[in-house]
C-alpha cells in the first residue's frame, strides 16, 4: 500500500523561533521541517556577496524537526563549521556546509 502523502511547498517554525536565524532548511518527502537555527545574539555578520548571514567561529544551534503539531529540537553545540543546507535521508540527517 502507497502512503498518503502530499508535498509540501513551504513550512513556518513555531513562533518560539521567530527570533533565531534559520541557516539551513528543507522540507523532506514526509512533509516535515528540518532546520538549523542559532540566536543571532551570538555575533553573525552578513557575508560577503551571499544574503545569509556567517555564524562567529564557535557557535551554539539547533537541529528542528517539526511534524505536524510535533517539534523535535536537537542541540548543538560548540559548532565550528557553517552550514549552508540541510537535507534529510532515512538514517537521518545530512548537512553541507561552507568552510569558515
């Protein structure tokens, strides 16, 4: 049997993120959010020729899955390479990411 599910086209954070800076999203063929998002009070500085701002050296972040009704937050910490994109796979969670 085929699950039912349809594509999402886009997807918002809950509002306890409205705050923090999204630095990679995507949405996966489950229809769910995977995004990595850091408060910005840790001094992000706009990029040279991109539109998204480059995280400090060493900084803190987040892993957020949302699922319908359900988040999931997984922290990181002391991070020290910056992610640009995000991408899911069925044993979890692939990251690409630009050299700082």
């Amino acid at each position: 049997m085929v699950a039912d599910h349809r594509l999402a086209l886009h997807a918002t954070l809950p509002d306890r993120y409205a705050r923090h800076e999204v630095l990679a999203s995507t949405i996966d063929h489950r229809g769910r959010l995977a995004a990595l998002v850091a408060d910005p009070a840790q001094g992000f500085v706009p990029s040279p020729d991109r539109f998204w701002l480059r995280p400090p050296p060493r900084y803190d972040a987040a892993a957020v899955i949302c699922d319908g009704a359900e988040t999931r937050e997984i922290p990181l910490t002391d991070l020290d390479q910056w992610f640009t994109h995000i991408d899911t796979l069925a044993c979890g969670f692939h990251g690409e990411f630009e050299p700082t």
